[in-house]
C-alpha cells in the first residue's frame, strides 16, 4: 500500500485503511512496539490493533495517537485555516455562530425593477 491515494475520490473505506498503514509504518520505522505506543498514547494495545487494521476507532484515540508519535504538526495541516477573511472583519461585527439556513439563501430571481409587476 505504498502508493499514495487521492483522498477527494478515494472510498472512505479505502483512505482509512491508507491512514492506519501510514500511522503503523510510521510506527515501525521508529521501532516502537505497539505496546509502547499504546501506553505513550494512553490508549489500550487492542484500540491501538484496530486503528492499524483500518477498524473503527474514537477521533480522540486517533489523536492520541497521533500526540504520542509526535505528529501534532500534521494534525494541525489536516484541516484549513477556517479564520474570517481581514474584509470580512469589516463587514461583520462579530464572528460568525453558526451557518445561514437554506431558506435564508433562496432568494427571489434578480430584476432591474423597471419591469412591469406579475
């Protein structure tokens, strides 16, 4: 499974087992064993098989994982900055709580408002 796969189109069956693969070589390149790990990761030995076998496993393992083989630095890349543009800060007083309803973005079609009323 050395090959890299396009996370964008990949099954998410598929880019959870490329993960797991990634995490366990990780793992084994620095010749830790997985017991050592699990008690690094403050997670137990059979949470830490399941991850490496792709199996379903808490994000707060995961993490924990992650913490213990020193990758905070790639948990922070894993998602985008999600701050508010600068010429949004302008615009909005305060910061964004939560997202429009789909009913507030359907609007009536644009007109010129020269047009003789329906």
């Amino acid at each position: 499974m050395s090959q890299s796969i396009d996370f964008t189109t990949a099954p998410v069956q598929v880019v959870t087992a490329h993960l797991a693969w990634q995490l366990d070589q990780i793992r084994l390149s620095r010749n830790i064993s997985q017991a050592a790990l699990a008690r690094s990761a403050g997670v137990s030995r059979r949470t830490l098989v399941r991850l490496a076998d792709g199996q379903s496993v808490s994000l707060e393992s995961f993490v924990r994982v992650m913490l213990a083989l020193d990758l905070g630095d790639s948990l922070a890349r894993l998602l985008p900055n999600t701050e508010i543009r600068p010429l949004d800060n302008l615009v909005r007083e305060r910061p964004r709580q939560r997202a429009s309803s789909q009913a507030d973005s359907v609007a009536e079609p644009w007109r010129w408002g020269d047009e003789d009323s329906p």
